[in-house]
C-alpha cells in the first residue's frame, strides 16, 4: 500500500500507535491485571497500579503515559528499521507480489512481521520490566524474554491479521485516498 518513503513512516506510525496501547492494555489488565489487584488489594487494575505508584520499569515505578511513551518509540524504530523492510522482503521470497493475490501477500507481510517483532519487543520488554530489585540473572531474563514470546505471540497473531492491520489499511486509504485515486488512473 505505501508507495514512498513518507507513506512507510505514516504507516508505521498508525501501525505502533494502534499496536502500542493495545499491548499495554493486554499486558496489564489481562495477563497481570489478577496479580497487581491481589498484591495491592485494589478492586480493579488501574486501582492497583495507582496504589503501588505506577508501572514497574526500568526499576521504578513509572506513570502509565511512561510507559506508553518508552514503548511507542522503542516501536517505532523497530519497525522502521526491521519490521517493515523485512517483512516485506521475507514476504516476496515466498510470494511473488506482481502475481500474488493482494490479500495473500498482506498476510504474509503480516505474518512476517509478527514473527520478527514479536520477539523482539519481547526482548526490550524483557530488559524494561525485569525485577531489578531482586537482582540480575542472565537466565532468568531469557526466561523471562521466552514467557513473554509466549504470552504476546498469539495476541500479536491475531490481533494484527483481523483487528489492527485491516484498521490501519482503512485509516491509511482515507488519509492518502487522493494519491490512491490517482495511481489508478
């Protein structure tokens, strides 16, 4: 869908914006949201995270926009940089893009982007929220870095193939519905 350098950045932006918050959300309200009401004796999650002072990252306690915000661009440059050239090109090896089924070769895109940035910002998720406190072990980081792959991984799959990328496609044919317009004439 993108046709230049400035429609890739557009898209990506509404890509990891989209991405971003329903990630966060995933995170603290349905994988941890139990635990945080239980260690706070909050009756709701958000409750729970202003009782303790935030979201644990980095070793403190950060306010939620933090979060959000640290995340965000970490995102961001990952998808720039890796994301989305590579998925493109792990895509085409197996599809051919002039030939192909356009819906075949997005999914592949898609699915080649889960299975790079999944990872991945697991990985950085890994180093942001690791328990400081309790020390660092190499081991349990990967540990960590691996329960996270497999808590996030279905979530991504499923999200971005029937939720977020169909939405980010319509938000980007609006915006950029007069140069879609004129590449068809």
């Amino acid at each position: 869908m993108p046709r230049n350098q400035f429609q890739r950045m557009i898209f990506a932006l509404l890509t990891v914006l989209i991405t971003v918050h329903a990630y966060v959300f995933y995170s603290l309200y349905v994988v941890n949201g139990s635990t945080l009401m239980a260690v706070t004796g909050a009756s709701s999650v958000l409750g729970a995270i202003n009782r303790q002072g935030g979201v644990y990252m980095c070793g403190r306690f950060c306010p939620i926009w933090a979060v959000v915000l640290t995340e965000f661009c970490l995102a961001y440059l990952l998808e720039v940089v890796m994301g989305s050239p590579c998925s493109f090109r792990l895509a085409a090896k197996v599809f051919d893009p002039q030939t192909s089924h356009p819906m075949t070769f997005e999914s592949a895109i898609i699915c080649a982007t889960v299975g790079l940035m999944c990872p991945a910002m697991s990985f950085i998720a890994a180093w942001l929220y690791y328990p400081y406190y309790a020390g660092f072990n190499l081991l349990s980081l990967l540990a960590n870095w691996l329960k996270l792959v497999c808590l996030n991984f279905p979530f991504a799959f499923f999200s971005q193939l029937f939720f977020i990328q169909p939405l980010v496609r319509t938000l980007f044919k609006l915006l950029f519905r007069k140069d879609i317009a004129n590449r068809g004439q």
